[in-house]
C-alpha cells in the first residue's frame, strides 16, 4: 500500500444553470393570485390583485422557460470523456489453512 499509484481524473463535465429571478416571481405572483381573493377592499377589489397575480405569474412562467431553453441549447452537444478506471488490487489469500477453523 506504501507505493504510489496515479489515478486519472474523471473528465465529465457538470454544467450548472445560470441564477434566475424567475421562480421567486413565480411564487410571489401565485401567491398574489391567492390572497387576492381574500384582499377585497384593500386599495383594488379582489379581481384586480388575483390578475396582477396571474399576470406576474405567467411571465414568470415565460421567463423560467425561455431561460431553460437557452441553458439546455448551450450544453455541449458532445463530450469526448476518458473512462476513469479505478485501479485493481490484487488479493493473495494465504495458502495455509488457519488454527480456528476445522479441517476436513
């Protein structure tokens, strides 16, 4: 165990998306379209803040796709990755039987 051995890196490659403002606009128009219904009288009657709701909501929608699409289509079409193959250890079992177990 003492001698050194080279293991290849792997060579995958892990693309992570951008960050987006999409989903935190999504859950603050989905929730605007809920409590609209229980906001009436408050400035605006109670259709007005569910659609404003639904209309951040939608775009929100638009704008988590559209970002989607665009991270999906700059992947890289192919990667040429090198298997990392992990190294074999090479067992020795011992040829003389132990004191422990019977024989025969």
């Amino acid at each position: 165990m003492s001698e050194r051995r080279h293991i290849p890196q792997a060579g995958e490659t892990i693309q992570t998306p951008r960050p987006s403002w999409g989903p935190a606009f999504f859950a603050i128009g989905a929730t605007a379209a809920v409590a609209g219904i229980y906001a009436n009288g408050f400035v605006f009657s109670a259709f007005i803040w569910s659609y404003l709701g639904i209309i951040v909501l939608l775009f929100a929608f638009r704008a988590i796709v559209k970002s989607s699409v665009r991270s999906y289509f700059s992947l890289p079409r192919r990667q040429d990755v090198p298997p990392a193959t992990l190294p074999v250890e090479q067992i020795y079992l011992e040829s003389r039987p132990s004191s422990s177990r019977p024989q025969g």
